[in-house]
C-alpha cells in the first residue's frame, strides 16, 4: 500500500487531502475532517510543512462551516502562520490561493485576501492554467461581491463562466453561474438574474441524468 513505505509518505498525504477535498465538496463535513486531521497528524509528524498548513486551513474551514467561529478562526490565524513561514510561500506558490484568501477574509484581512488573489490571478493566466484562473475568478468575484462592487463581481464570474463553458466544464459553470445572479440583482437586473439561475437548473438536471 501507498502508506506503508516512508518515501511514499508526501504522496500518500496528498492523496488523502485531496479525498477530503472531494468530501468536502459534497458536504460530508465529518468524514472530510476525519481525512484533514488524519493528513495534518502526518504532516506534523513528517514535517511537512505545506501539508500542515493546508490541513489546518482545511479544518478551520470545516469549523467555520460548522459555525464554530472561535475554533475556526484560530486555525485559520494558524494556518496562514504556517503558511507565509512554508517553502510555497517563500517560493510564491499560488496554487492555494484560493483557500488561502478565504482564510485571510474569515479573519478579518480582506485587503490580503484581495491581493492573494490578484497575484494569484495574474501567476496563473502566464502560466495558462484556465481552471485555476476560473476558480480564482470566483473567489475574487464573492470577495468583491462582500465589498459591495457588484460590477466587478460580475466580470469576474462571467470571466469564470466563459472558461467553464470553453471545457464544458458544468460544475465549475453552475458555481459561477450562481455566484452571478446576486450582484445582478443588487444592480436591479433581477430578469438577467433569473435567467441565469435557470442555467444553473439546467446544469444540475444535465448533472444529474448523466450519474
């Protein structure tokens, strides 16, 4: 098995972070948690310290969810600790920027998540990884949503939607598509909201006959 052996050890993490990221994706909070706190237990034993980081960004992710303010805002204060003191950090990493903006928000930093994001964005489209510049549109697009710049907002999750449609990629349509129809109804266009609310119907059904 994957890990059994020492030199599988970072693989074998990874792979178990990534299963608690499909559970949490599909609201199985508990079996997630279990999955995180497994991988950050080996990350702190094997001293890794990008897993460790991760995973305690995870967990703190999972309490907010839960509504567990105090516990959840701790770990998170954490895992940005670990993270800015991490060789991602150092090395400027922005795979995660994602999450980690959403640890920066939940703790009071919206400037530093904006900015993470913004880096992030500009790191991602040189490099020509379409799904992570969708997926930092979306986070960018509710950020700016929060702040109340609904216009932005917008550009950002039709800039989502776009590359979502180029792949076919119905999932990551459906999130954005969803996350558009608040600020278009915050600008008074609550018909174009609809519309694409309804798209996002169409998804899940198209999601659904095809499992």
């Amino acid at each position: 098995m994957l890990g059994e052996h020492a030199d599988n050890q970072y693989t074998y993490a990874a792979v178990l972070q990534n299963a608690g990221s499909l559970h949490w994706s599909c609201g199985e909070l508990a079996r997630a948690e279990d999955l995180f706190r497994a991988v950050l237990n080996l990350g702190t034993e094997r001293r890794f310290p990008l897993i460790r980081a991760l995973n305690t960004l995870f967990l703190g992710l999972v309490s907010a969810l839960r509504k567990q303010t105090q516990a959840s805002l701790e770990q998170l204060r954490r895992a940005i600790e670990f993270y800015v003191a991490s060789p991602a950090a150092a090395r400027q990493d922005r795979v995660y920027a994602g999450p980690m903006a959403v640890g920066y928000l939940l703790t009071g930093r919206p400037d530093e998540a904006l900015a993470t994001l913004t880096s992030a964005l500009e790191w991602a489209d040189q490099k020509g990884a379409e799904f992570l510049v969708a997926s930092l549109h979306q986070h960018k697009g509710h950020l700016l949503r929060g702040k109340s710049n609904s216009e932005e907002a917008e550009n950002c999750f039709r800039a989502s939607i776009e590359i979502a449609r180029r792949h076919s990629a119905k999932s990551l349509e459906l999130r954005a598509t969803t996350g558009l129809a608040r600020p278009l109804g915050k600008q008074g266009r609550r018909d174009e909201g609809a519309r694409d609310a309804r798209r996002g119907l169409q998804l899940v059904h198209q999601g659904l006959r095809h499992h």
